[in-house]
C-alpha cells in the first residue's frame, strides 16, 4: 500500500534535514526495527542506529542492555 505511491507523477527524491533529540530517535529505533514492522523501514532504523552508535557509543551500550524491545536484524 506505501509503495503505491511511487507510481505519482509527484514521486520524486527529497533532501531534508530534520532535528529530533536522542531520546525520541531511540524510540523510533525501537519501534521500527521490530520484527513487525516493513523491511524497508527496519532497514533505515538500523542505518540510524549505526550513526547512533559511531556519535553516542555510551548511550547506544545502555539502550543495547536496558531495552526489552531492540530487535536489531
């Protein structure tokens, strides 16, 4: 259904930046690396977690040990 759109004439690739504290980025983490969630999304979580990692190598170890939820594949 989220790939239909592709077929728009307004499909278009989009630069943008966005800012968003480490807090609510591990929550997204959490929540689209689950099993459940579509390949292509759990994908682009694991690229962020990666950058995570390499800028917050502390913070990255405790979310890693404390969270229930990280399903990393």
């Amino acid at each position: 259904r989220e790939q239909a759109r592709i077929l728009l004439p307004q499909s278009m690739y989009t630069t943008f930046i966005a800012k968003v504290d480490l807090k609510n980025l591990l929550h997204f983490v959490s929540l689209r690396s689950d099993q459940h969630a579509q390949y292509e999304i759990r994908v682009y979580s694991d690229a962020i977690f990666e950058m995570v990692k390499e800028h917050f190598p502390w913070t990255a170890e405790a979310y890693l040990q404390n969270s229930t939820k990280v399903i990393l594949s």
